[in-house]
C-alpha cells in the first residue's frame, strides 16, 4: 500500500527511513520525495501485510501519515475514455480494455502527477 | 447487381425491415461475404467518431432587452463570444479562453454547460444608439431561454489525422496532448474502421443536406468543411445541430494543458448501401487505414514524417519508429466512437431516423493551401552572430577565465574534437568557478542540456524557446549538431525595435 508521510521542518534532519527500516524490518520503497523550508512530503510503498508496522513505527516519531489507499481518483462522469492518459504514464495504471473502456489499477500508482495535465476532460486527481 | 435507392432504404426503415450495422461490423461482414452480397444483406451502414473538434461552436440568439441593447462585446461565463452580427446574436467558438480562469475553461465549456442545462452568466456592452440605448448588460441565462441556439461547426469528421510524437528533448504541449521527450509516447488521433469520411472516401452518399448525428441530436452536413483536403484523403464536414436537441454525453468541454480549449464532439453519418462499391469501401479495416507520423519536436508547419503505421497498429498501444518501440494512446475515444455508431444504429432500427439525400456533392480535388505571407519572416541564419569562439571541454578553468577578460563572448558553445556541440558555458558560470576557486575543466562546469536552434528556423521560434526556458542566447546548430553560430535575445530585440 502506498502512504503520505508529512514531516515538519523540525525532524526533517533525522534519517526517520533508515530508523524504521531498521527498527520494523520492513524495506519501504520511496516513491517520490518533496522536501523544503516548510518540511517534507514523501510518498512511500509498503507490503500490504506490513502496513500497521510500519505506521506506527513513522507515527511514534512525529510523522503524520496518510494511507493511499486508492492513490489516483477518476471523476468517472467526465471521463471519456479516450485514452490520453495510458502513453504518459510511466507505471502502465490505465489499460485500455477489450471494449476500449479505459480502465485504472490504483496499486501501481507513484503519484507523478503526469496524467492529471494529460486528461483533457479533468478526470483525474491525486488523492492526499 | 444491386441498385438501391435512398427512398426504397427509407421505406424498409419505415416498415422495419431495414437492416442497419455498425461499420466495424461491416467490415466483418464484406469479409466474409465479398462486397456484392454484403450489398444484398446490409442497407444502412452506421459510422461515428468521437474526439477534440476545436472547429467547433454556436450560434446563439438571446432574445432583447428593455431598453433594448445592440451587444457589441458579449462574454458568456467570462468567455468572449463574437458579436459582429445583428444586436443580440453571437458565436461562441470552443478554443476560446475564459478572462478570468485562463485554460482551464473555454468556449467549449459554455456550450457543454448550456447543454447541461447549467446557467450561464451572460456579460455584454454595447455603444448605445437612439434604437438600442442600453450600453451594458448582465444576467444568467439556460439554453431554453435562448431563441436559437444551433451548433455550427466549420471544420469536424477529419477523415484521418496525424499522429504526433517528439525527437526533441523537451516536452511538448500539444493539442494532441503531452508528448514525451525523445519518444517518450505517440498520440493519435480518429476511429479508424469507424471514421464517417473513410467508409465512404469518394463522397458518393455524403454531401450538403446529409442527416447525420451531432452531439445526440440529428443535424446536417451543410458543405464541405475548411481545410477539406481530398486529394490527401483528409476530408473535413461543416456541420449544423441544434443545441437544445444534444445530449451532454456526446459534447464535452476540454482543456489541453498549455495549449487550451476544445470541444469533444460525437458525430457519426448513416452511409446507405446502395451498390457494391459503396458496401466495398464500408469494408474498410484498421489495417488498411494509414497514418503518417510527424514529429511535433519540430516547431514548423512541415514536420518531419517520422513514418508510416496502420490504425491496426496504433490500437495496440505499441508502434515502432526508427526501430525504437513507442507507447501509443489516443486522444479521440473509441469507445465514445462506438456508443455514436451504437446509437444512430438504433434510431434507424427503431424508425426514428431516416436518411436524406445529399442536394449537392462534396467537392473532390480542392487541395489546401498554406498562408500567404506577405511580411516575410526573418530566419535565425539572417540574424545570428557567426564565426563565433568555441571552446573545448578538456580546457582548464583558468584558461577559459582568460578568455572572457579578453571580452571574447558571453555564452561559448563547448564542442567535441569533430565540432559537435556537447556543451555551453558562460562568463558567469565561469567568474564563479573562479571566484570560489575551483580548478578543473570546462565540462565539470558546463550546462550539458542546451537549447538550440536549427539556422532556417524563423526568429519567432528561437524567442519562444529563449522566453519559454528564460535563458539568454541559443547556440545553432546544424543537421549535425555543428556548431554555425549563436543568436541573443539581444539580437532579438534590436531587430524587433529596429522593424517597428
Ligand atoms: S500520477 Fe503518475 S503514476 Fe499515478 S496514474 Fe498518474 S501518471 Fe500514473
Ligand atoms: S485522459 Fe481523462 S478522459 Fe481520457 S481516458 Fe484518461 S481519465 Fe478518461
């Protein structure tokens, strides 16, 4: 599962990551990473099975966490299936089906944001 | 032989006899029963497309008001609509810009929101004379409200479009959508096997005065549409609807990132089989349509043609260009497409549509012709510095310092042993290196990524890339990436101050 990790200005020096690794066990994968003068906002891939490990390990030290559980959200009303969206990104989350539908896999989802200026008709939203 | 006629076909339709499918189903069908008995079997053949027309818009009428006002500026939800006609009558085009939300909405969204029934915010002013003295006007208004309110769409139904990629290495807005640096993706556009214009390429059932669906509503085709190109085989249609008659899902606002508005139109033409030839070209398959592939890297108006493919292969989400696979996607939906052909199939097999004979023909050998430009665009090579200094990647900082205190340049293209270019640097990049005292070469400073302009490209090309990536000066470069010169944008404003 994917998750939104938030960190403020004041722990951003730490290597939070390495300290729950290590102390859950669990490789976390980084997806995507912003970081500023306001802080930090870090998009990270979890097995599902170790989820609830994980967030408490982020949580007891400070960091507030989202859960992704559906990464992308499509307006569904406006969409039109026309497809723009599948060419320009890079994790293949939208497939074009048998009966040319588009439809979407939320799991592969990173978060880059390229389809959301890519829908002409603003289906398309990142969930936070 | 079989000789039918547009009546006897709109007879069966009036008895329920008529036998109606969907042109890809027809392809099928002349497939596996050869084009004559196809002719037998098939009466009406139903086609659609479903994609970005920006074409597009309507002709509204508002009815007057008291006092009365003749609108000289109308905007509809802060979209200008043009209303050089009679006092309250205007056209609202689909491309153009909201004033105050810039792109993100259009005139195509104003006529997807009336369609929907949504009110929209009319704004007008006018100069006021002794029989129309109000000089300004607001109110909300729904399509029903409205007089008239009829869709005139000067260019739809391209019979095949282009697919667009990019060599270059910036992403590119399009109106075809993103396309990613160096073949990063294609996008294409059209129905393929379900396009109106290719089941019926010689125009032998389509013409002024052809029924047709529009937007969910039954309007006509009322002649052939601009830029109609024939003899390329990319026909275009003008076509006339009636607003308050439309579906919402069959017209969609849309907004191209860094491009602008459009509006997605549904349209789809009944082709009646009236003869062997005409069941022959309804056959037609994704595999027999071709479309060229152009490079939209180039910012010109004849883009290189990368190659050739069929829409067979377009739909399978992969091409091959210059022996690279390329992610392919639409930017037309095809299954919209589909729900067009769907749904005039089903008007004609219920009997609420019967076709028409066209009154006139489509013209078929005009070719389109480009711009006549009378000003003459100065070119980058009329306006570079040439024999300009380069420098080699391999020269020590200290050495390059020299040469800018010898006031030799701003920005020095730094070039490989057989003069390609592989780099840039500038006295800046340089006095800092300097100033905090580092040593090494040129190419630990130099900036790899360089903007560049090829010489025969037009001035306005090069001042778009200096303004679009705020930099200073462009190296140009030849086929070969040689360096020939350099163009500033002081260049470029002592020309532009010089020609006013
Ligand atoms: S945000 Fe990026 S990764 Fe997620 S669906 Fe859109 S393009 Fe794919
Ligand atoms: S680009 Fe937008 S409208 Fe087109 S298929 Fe994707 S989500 Fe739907």
């Amino acid at each position: 599962m994917k998750m939104l990790l938030h960190f403020t200005p004041q722990i951003i020096k730490k290597p939070l990551i390495a300290e729950v690794v290590l102390e859950t066990g669990v490789l976390v994968n980084i997806n995507k990473a912003t970081i500023d003068v306001t802080g930090g906002e870090l998009i990270i891939n979890v097995p599902d099975k170790d989820v609830n490990k994980v967030i408490k390990s982020f949580k007891s030290r400070g960091v507030d966490v989202v859960t992704l559980e559906k990464p992308i959200i499509r307006v569904d009303e406006e969409c039109v299936h026309c497809g723009a969206c599948i060419s320009v990104c890079p994790t293949n989350v939208f497939k074009c089906e048998v009966d040319d539908s588009i439809s979407l896999d939320h799991k592969e989802c990173i978060q880059c944001g390229a389809c959301i200026t890519a829908c002409p008709h603003n289906a398309l939203k990142l969930s936070r | 032989m079989v000789e039918k006629t547009v009546e006897e076909v709109n007879q069966k339709i009036r008895d329920g006899s008529v036998r109606v499918v969907t042109a890809e189903e027809m392809t099928e069908i002349v497939e596996a029963l050869g084009p004559k008995d196809a002719a037998k079997e098939v009466d009406v053949v139903t086609t659609g497309t479903f994609g970005a027309m920006c074409s597009s818009g309507a002709i509204l009428n508002f009815g007057h008001a008291d006092p009365p006002i003749k609108t000289q500026k109308v905007w509809l939800n802060d979209v200008e609509a043009y209303a050089g006609l009679a006092a309250v009558d205007v056209y609202i085009g689909a491309t153009q810009l909201s004033e105050s939300k810039g792109m993100e909405y259009g005139g195509g969204h104003v006529i997807e929101d009336l369609v929907s029934g949504k009110s929209v915010t009319l704004r007008a002013t006018g100069y006021g004379t002794d029989c129309y003295p109000l000089k300004n006007i607001e109110t909300t208004l729904t399509l029903e409200d409205l007089n008239q309110a009829a869709m005139i769409n000067p260019r739809n139904a391209y019979q095949r479009y282009n697919v667009a990629t990019n060599t270059s290495d910036q992403i590119m807005h399009t109106y075809m959508g993103p396309l990613l640096p160096n073949l990063g993706n294609a996008i294409y556009s059209g129905s393929g096997a379900l396009s109106p214009l290719f089941n019926d390429p010689t125009y032998a059932t389509i013409g002024i005065g052809t029924r047709i669906f529009l937007c969910g509503a039954q309007g006509y085709v009322i002649g052939e549409g601009t830029q109609h190109d024939p003899k390329s085989n990319m026909g275009t249609l003008m076509v006339k609807g009636n607003l308050k008659e439309m579906n919402p899902e069959f017209v969609k606002g849309a907004s191209f990132h860094k491009y602008g508005t459009t509006l997605y139109v549904g349209l789809g033409i009944p082709i009646p089989i009236l003869n062997e030839d005409v069941a022959l070209h309804t056959g037609i398959s994704d595999a027999e349509i071709r479309a060229e592939v152009l490079d939209y890297g180039v910012q010109r108006r004849d883009r290189p043609v990368l190659g050739k493919v069929t829409y067979e292969e377009l739909k399978s989400g992969r091409i091959e260009i210059d022996g690279k696979e390329v992610r392919t996607s639409a930017i037309s939906s095809l299954y919209m497409a589909r729900k067009v052909a769907e749904s005039l199939k089903d008007w004609i097999l219920k009997g609420e549509f019967t076709l028409s004979k066209p009154v006139e023909r489509l013209p078929t050998k005009l070719r389109v012709k480009s711009m006549r430009q009378t000003g003459g665009l100065p070119l980058v090579k009329d306006v570079m510095t040439d024999g300009i200094g380069t420098i080699k990647p391999d020269v020590g900082i200290e050495e390059a310092s020299k040469r800018i205190i010898k006031g030799e340049f701003n920005h020095l293209p730094v070039v490989s042993d057989d003069g390609r270019l592989v780099g840039i640097v500038t006295s800046w990049d340089i006095s800092r290196a300097v100033a905090l005292a580092k040593r090494g070469k040129v190419e630990q400073i130099m900036t790899r990524r360089v903007i560049v302009v090829s010489p025969s490209d037009p001035i306005d090309i090069a001042a778009r890339k200096l303004e679009q990536h705020n930099i200073s000066a462009l190296p140009v470069v030849d086929g070969k990436r040689k360096v020939i010169g350099i163009i500033t944008s002081e260049d470029l404003s002592k020309l532009l101050a010089g020609g006013t």
